[in-house]
C-alpha cells in the first residue's frame, strides 16, 4: 500500500511539472516587438458580407496595394455614431460591424436589418463581420460594447493601428444627438 501511495503521488508530481514546463505562453503578456505580427492586406480575408445592394463581395474590389484606405471597426454602440460619417468626409474608408459576439438567432432577427436600416444612406462601404473573420485578421481581442478601432491600410500593403476610441455606452439604444455626433466625427475626421 505505502509503495502505491508514493507511485501516485510522483505521478501527480510529475504530471503538474509536466503540465507546467509544456503550457503556451500568455499571449496577452508583453513581449519583445519583434514577435509581434505585422499585419497587412495578406491577413484581410477573401470574402465578406457587405450591407448594400450587393451583399458578397470580394476583398480585391475594397482592398487593393497601392490605394490608402482607413478600416475603421465598430463594436455595438459606435455603429450609431458612424453611420453619418460620409458626410463630414471624402477619404476611403472601409468600415467594419464587429458583431461576432453577438448570438446567431439574435444576428438573424434583429442585428442585419438594424445595419440595414442605420447605413442605407451612408456611402462608405459597410462589412459585416457576423463570423468575427475581420477582426482576428486584424488581431483585435477588444469587444468592449462602446469602442471602436482606426487601422490604416498603407499602399505598401500594410496595416497600421492609429487610434480608439469610445462612444456613449448604450447609444444604439439610446440614441446620440446630431450635435454631439457632429462634434465627435469632426474630431475623428480631423485625427485622420
């Protein structure tokens, strides 16, 4: 019995040592720079949903190499407040409905038509990344409900974060005023 014991207990030893030496590091630890990874237009992936009247459409005809763009990318609340956006400006700019959180029956019934209805008059191309393919291309791990993210596309190809930000919580519920969006998307505008 007491030889048992021990085989059980250096078992137990030896599994919590190996468990511990062959565990993957913590990707949300800080690390050297040089491991980071480089995004770029390779990462973008092929097919996406687009809120217009052509709904599939291919990366080739939003991202190109050698056309500047801006993606700007939208958790819930600040759809709201970029659905006015092409009015305050003229540069390219992509935006991204980050709703890959949101539940399947909840997308169907009520998430696409909203998007529908909220960009029916925008003129800036609207994705939308029901299937969170967007944002692990452009490895963003940040579902905060009232942020949003502002990458640019390079001509060279690459992608280059430049800024967040946040919105009101619970604006899309709510509602924002026409003043303070105005000032908010002249502000964005100007950070461009």
């Amino acid at each position: 019995m007491k030889n048992i014991i021990k085989i059980v207990f250096l078992g137990i030893i030896g599994f919590g040592l190996l468990t511990y030496l062959t565990a993957p590091k913590d990707p949300n630890k800080n690390e050297v720079n040089s491991n980071k990874k480089v995004l770029n237009i390779d990462f973008i992936p092929g097919h996406f949903d687009l809120v217009s009247n052509n709904p599939y459409t291919k990366a080739q005809t939003l991202f190109q190499k050698g056309v500047e763009k801006y993606i700007i990318v939208l958790n819930h609340d600040s759809l709201v407040l970029f659905k006015d956006l092409y009015r305050y400006t003229d540069k390219n700019i992509v935006l991204i409905a980050n709703i890959s959180n949101t539940p399947w029956l909840i997308k169907q019934l009520a998430v696409n038509g909203k998007l529908e209805e909220l960009y029916k008059d925008s003129k800036i191309p609207l994705i939308n990344d029901s299937n969170g393919f967007f944002i692990n291309s452009l490895d963003l791990k940040d579902n905060t409900q009232n942020r949003y993210f502002i990458y640019k596309l390079n001509s060279d190809g690459t992608i280059v974060k430049m800024n967040e930000g946040l919105v009101e919580l619970n604006s899309l519920e709510k509602g924002i005023s026409q003043e303070n969006s105005k000032n908010i998307l002249e502000q964005i505008v100007k950070s461009l």
